[in-house]
C-alpha cells in the first residue's frame, strides 16, 4: 500500500512525498533538507521527483535531492528548467513505485501558463491550482482558463483526495465564509480546521466533496454564490467564468 506524508517547507509549503517498500516519490521539493530527512528516517530510497510548474518554491530542492539521489527520474511540464528532466504533458502517463501507481498529467493553466497535475490511485496532486476552501493566484494566461482548471478538479470523483502546495486553509475559509456567511457546511470545517492548525496538523489532504460544500471557487453556480460575486463586482454576472473571475479579483483584494 502507498503511503503518502505531508511534509511541512519554507514558510507554508507543503512537499508530498509517496512511498512503498523502500521506494519514494517526491512531489514539488521546495527544499530539500526536510525530504531528504524523511528519506533517511524511513529508510527509502529517492525514485522520481514530480513537478507541477516551475515557481521556486516546488523546484528549488530537486538540484540538492539529484546530488543525493543521481538516479531519480525528474518529470516535469514545460517551462521548469530541470537539467534532463522528463516533460509531462496532457494526457502523459507516469508510472511508479515498481508499477504500483500510475499518475496521468492533467493541464490545469492559470497559475502559470505550463501547470500540470496528476491524478492516480485516487488522488490528484495540484500544485497551486486548488487549496482547501480556494484557489491559486493567476500569474499568466487568464482568469478563464484558471476556471476552466478549477473546474477540471472539481470533475473529479468526489473521493477523490486532493494534494495541494500550501497550507492556506484558514485563510481561504475567512473569505469563503464573506462569501457565504450562512453556510453551515463551511462555519464547521473552520471548527475543524482551527483545531488541526492549533495542533499543528496540515488541512491536506481534503476531498472533492469537501470543496464542493465549502469552496466558493467550486459552488459557481450555487445562488448565495453568485449574488455575492454580483454585489462585489456591481453587476449581473452571466456564466461560470465571469462568476470566478469576479470571487478571484475578491480574493486578491480580501
């Protein structure tokens, strides 16, 4: 059986690493002291390292990790400048440990034009593209396209265990609920998430069903959602993609 650990980077990064038998997979390594700790305590040994776009906070440990580990396999999208690295594209298949998990390569631009996620064994791993309760900024392309990748998660089996790249959890639940002051589903995860956080225990992973009951940037179409996103931008919204655009400009002043 997989096992996967949430483990803690920078300032609020989470780096997930997947592991079975002696084998391990590390996923955004933005730094390498904390997984190369991991990697020694348990005894695994360093396969592939898996990355979702090229911010340095996912990156910056992969060039420390290969020293250690010469032979990890390092896949990426375009853009991420990893010396050898396997480009992973829509559609791509990844397997790993001993062919115990394959991980099919999702585009989900908006964060940054070439970000990617991966979706297996029923998890995805999502980068900066969806948080608990949010989602990721738009650096490049448009806001559109950020919904249409927000929306290519949210498709997903509601089981569906969500790895993302930061604990943003409870800041994320403070504008869900201006959003959605009334919603009963998201006042108890924020019970729930401000006991883990005061026990120093990350809020990731969460389901698809989680977000579809909590996050705004999944409930487009729910009516206390869109009147909210009317009354911040001033005007009558028509479509899925207007609605996020108007919750994620919300967001970036919140």
């Amino acid at each position: 059986m997989i096992k996967v650990s949430v483990i803690s980077a920078l300032k609020d990064n989470y780096i997930h690493l997947l592991s079975m038998a002696k084998g391990a997979v590390v996923i955004d390594p933005g730094e390498a002291s904390p997984v190369l700790a991991t990697l020694t305590r348990e005894n695994l040994t360093l396969e592939a390292i898996v990355l979702t776009h090229r911010h340095y906070d996912h990156v910056d440990g992969v060039s420390e990790l290969i020293v250690h580990y010469p032979n990890a396999i390092v896949y990426a999208p375009a853009g991420c400048d990893v010396e050898s690295a396997h480009i992973c594209a829509e559609g791509d298949n990844i397997t790993l440990l001993n062919d115990s998990l394959i991980l099919r390569t999702l585009a989900t631009p908006g964060h940054t034009k070439e970000h990617v996620s991966y979706i297996g064994g029923g998890m995805a791993f999502c980068g900066d593209i969806v948080f608990a309760c949010g989602c990721g900024r738009v650096f490049e392309g448009t806001l559109a396209q950020m919904c249409d990748s927000v929306g290519r998660l949210a498709a997903l089996p509601d089981e569906t265990l969500l790895y993302c790249g930061h604990e943003y959890t409870a800041a994320n639940i403070r504008f869900a609920c201006a959003v959605e002051p009334d919603n009963t589903d998201l006042r108890r995860r924020q019970v729930m998430v401000e006991k883990k956080r005061g026990a120093g225990i990350p809020t990731v992973p969460f389901t698809v069903a989680d977000e579809k009951a909590c996050n705004p940037f999944f409930r487009l179409r729910e009516t206390n959602v869109i009147h909210a996103a009317q009354k911040y931008a001033g005007k009558t919204l028509t479509g899925d993609a207007a609605v996020f655009s108007a919750l994620r400009r919300w967001k970036d002043s919140y």
